[in-house]
C-alpha cells in the first residue's frame, strides 16, 4: 500500500510506486493509467479529498477497470509525467 502523507498531497513518489505492476502508457501526448476497481481505494487515498472534492477526475469506466488520463492530475500536484514515465521516441 501506498505511503500517506499527512493532508493526502501526492508526490512523484507515491505516484511511481503505485503504477508498480500496472498498466499505463502514452497514448500520443497523454499518460493513461489503468487501474483495477480494487485498488481504488488505495487510488483515491493517495490522491486525497481536497483534489476530488473540487470536481473529481473524469475517467473511463471499463470491464474490469479504469482508465485515467494523468496529464491534468500531474500537473495538479507538480509531477512531471515523464518522471512517471518515459516516452519512446
């Protein structure tokens, strides 16, 4: 499980850990994450109330998951998405 923080503000770190063993890519300019209705949760912990009580996050409901969009909530918490993961040339 992910390390809070007191106050629930994501870091880099946080976030790098947690795509551990998850599927995530760029499609074209745009960092996609794809994470399982069970890890949820840990997701949203990580994220922290203030951020989704502003508007949430729009995602894409799937079969047996979610997909995200990264972009907008790195830049939310000051994560550079490359740091996250890189772009193949």
């Amino acid at each position: 499980m992910v390390d809070l923080l007191e106050g629930n503000t994501m870091t880099e770190l946080q976030l790098y850990k947690f795509i551990q063993n998850k599927e995530i890519d760029w499609r074209d300019d745009k960092l996609i994450l794809w994470v399982d209705f069970y890890d949820l949760k840990e997701f949203t912990l990580m994220i922290g109330y203030d951020y989704l009580s502003e508007g949430g996050i729009y995602i894409r409901l799937l079969e047996s998951c979610i997909a995200i969009e990264l972009n907008d909530l790195c830049e939310s918490f000051d994560i550079e998405p490359e740091n996250i993961l890189k772009k193949e040339d």
